[in-house]
C-alpha cells in the first residue's frame, strides 16, 4: 500500500518541480528554452497522477475517506 502512495507523492513532486522551471524561465525571460515544453510536462504528469489515482481506487488500493468533514 505505501508504494503506491510513495508514487503519488513522487508523481506531485515532478508537478511542482516543472510548475517552478517554467516560472524560472518565465522570470528570467530566456530564450533558448520554451516554456510551454515545461507547461507541457507539468500537463502530463498531472494527468497521470489523476489516472493513476482513480486506477487505484478502482483496484482497491486505496480508499477514500467517506466522511470528509
């Protein structure tokens, strides 16, 4: 069970590492790499974490909280 969370949090990580490389190259004004190439990975590995997510919900690897308040 802690291996698949283990991923999510690596996963989220890869998110907010390439959400900051595109910031950095946004404040810096370079041009010799694009930023949208940045944007594009943080895109794919959102996306994969929400897959990966609902995947494993769907095998019963983990479960959500029923009662969120």
């Amino acid at each position: 069970m802690w291996p698949i969370k283990l991923l999510f949090v690596v996963l989220f990580l890869f998110v907010l590492i390439s959400l900051f490389q595109a910031l950095n190259i946004m404040r810096k004004d370079q041009t010799t790499v694009s930023m949208s190439q940045f944007i594009g990975r943080r895109l794919i590995y959102s996306a994969l974490l929400l897959i990966l997510i609902i995947v494993a919900m769907a095998f019963g690897l983990i479960t959500p909280n029923p009662r969120p308040y």
